[in-house]
C-alpha cells in the first residue's frame, strides 16, 4: 500500500465483511498519521483502538491482519503494533479495500492466506 504524503482520506484493508454497514477496517491517515483499527456496526464507526505512526507515506507500507478468533494481530512494515482482544469473533465475510471519499493510495498486492483449522 502506498499513500501519498498529501491524502486527504485513510486507505486500508476491510475484512469480516457482512455488508455496507457491519464491518471491520484497519486505515492508515496520512494527514493524521494515526492506524486504526474500527469495527463499523449497523453504520457506526467505533475506533477499536489507534495509534501515532511514524512512516513514509510516499513509500510502500505493508500492512499484514491476521484474524483469529477474537483476536485480530496487525503488522506494518514486519513490526507487530497491535494485538486487540474483541468480546467475539470476527464474521466470516468478504475481504477488501478501504479507500476514504477524495483520498488516494495504490495498492500494490494483495494476498490472503488461509490458516489451518
């Protein structure tokens, strides 16, 4: 993921997809230059937990989210920042690209992996 140092909106990852208004998104904001991680339920957006980072949003950030279970671990750039307990699991649901109204970012790969059951 790569955000221009100048974006006016967070770009990021969306995962346990259930539909436009349940949700579940790690963004970076380059204009804050915060991470948060939000859960979007009946259409509102509750920050789970966030924090100041220091990266060079014209370089390629890799943003690694591994759900499991009621745990969501997050990494940027190799480094874990983030290990967040939920009360439940995160839905199976579909997996995406989070691109805030008039911002810009590209996106550059985008693997998913399934784990062992």
């Amino acid at each position: 993921l790569e955000i221009p140092a100048n974006s006016a909106s967070p770009a990021g990852l969306v995962f346990g997809y259930v539909d436009d208004k349940n949700y579940y998104a790690f963004r970076l904001n380059a204009k804050s230059h915060l991470a948060e991680l939000i859960r979007c339920e009946n259409g509102q957006e509750n920050v789970l937990t966030q924090k100041a980072i220091e990266i060079d949003f014209d370089q390629i950030v890799r943003i690694k989210l591994e759900p499991l279970g009621k745990i969501i671990e997050v990494e940027l750039q190799h480094e874990i920042e983030y290990t967040i307990n939920l009360e439940e699991p995160i839905p199976e649901g579909q997996l995406g690209l989070y691109l805030g109204a008039s911002g810009s970012a590209k996106f550059l790969a985008f693997v998913i992996e399934r784990g062992l059951p």
